[in-house]
C-alpha cells in the first residue's frame, strides 16, 4: 500500500491514519511458512515540526512448530514500528533508520514487511518451560519421563549411590 504524504509534508502537526493488511504467507523462516494469516497494520504518519514520524503496529497469529518437542502451536506476534520517513538523506544520517520517500508517497509494504521480518524469533518455544524431546529414547519429556538409563561414571558410582538414597527418602 502506498500512502500519498502530500497534505502533511509541510503542515506542522498533521498526522495522517492508516490501516491495511499484508499477506506475508510467501515468506519462507527456517524451512517453515509461519505467517499464514494476513497481517494487519494500523498506525499514523505524523508532522512532528518538519519530521514526518511513521508509527505502527502490526499483528497477526503466527503458526509455529516449538524447536525443542516439535509440537505444534500458535501465537499471536505484535510488532511495534517507528520510523522517520525523509524526502532526502543528509549526509550525516544513517540510512537504517529513515525510510526516503518516492516523491509524496511512502511504501507501507515495504516498511511493515521489513519490520515483521527482523522481528521474527530464530527459536520458537511452544512454552518458557518447554522440556522438548528426550535424544535417546524420543519421550516428549512434558508428557512422560525419559526412558533411559543414565550412564554413571564408574569413578562417580558410590555418589550416585548417595543421590539415589536421598531421592528414595
């Protein structure tokens, strides 16, 4: 979506509202298409005494596999967005962080999708407390205990001994 800036570019204080959604479901994280629904941005450009500040959000519900039991899940991703917009870069900017305009206009694709994509999590976890999958015996060790032998160390046995007798109390 294009937002033509036109009418607030020189007005101090105008702001100008704005709310679309994106289909993101192209986008490929890992070997997985996580962002099957669309995503919904809504926010504002505002004249901030010359400035033109671009403040948004952008939501939808991610359908994600948990990297550590390979459940699969669903959750909500809310991404905040602010960036300053600029007809022209000085020298001195950074070019990170301002978004030049085509002419009067802004690419709001542009600035949601390069948003949502750098917020994306590298490891998703279907909970904070996930004990994932066990790697010798496969036991979902959130459903059911690991089912193997825990090797004791010959040198180690008499302690072990000693932590046994204790957990047996």
């Amino acid at each position: 979506m294009r937002l033509n800036l036109k009418d607030i570019i020189h007005v101090p204080g105008a702001m100008r509202p704005f709310s679309f959604r994106l289909d993101l479901s192209d986008l490929e994280f890992g070997g997985a298409r996580p962002i099957g629904r669309p995503v919904t941005v809504e926010g504002r450009v505002r004249n901030m005494a010359g400035a033109l500040v671009l403040e948004a959000e952008a939501k939808t519900v991610l359908d994600l596999t948990c990297d550590r039991c390979a459940r699969p899940f669903a959750r909500e991703k809310i991404v905040p967005i602010e960036t300053l917009l600029a007809t022209e870069l000085a020298d001195e900017t950074n070019e990170d962080e301002i978004y030049l305009l085509d002419g009067d206009e802004v690419d709001l694709d542009e600035v949601a999708t390069t948003a949502f994509v750098l917020a994306m999590d590298s490891k998703n976890l279907c909970s904070e407390d996930c004990k994932g999958i066990c790697a010798g015996c496969g036991a979902d060790r959130n459903v059911e205990p690991c089912r193997c032998k825990p090797e004791v160390d010959p040198r180690l046995a008499s302690l072990a001994k000693l932590l046994e007798d204790k957990e047996s109390e």
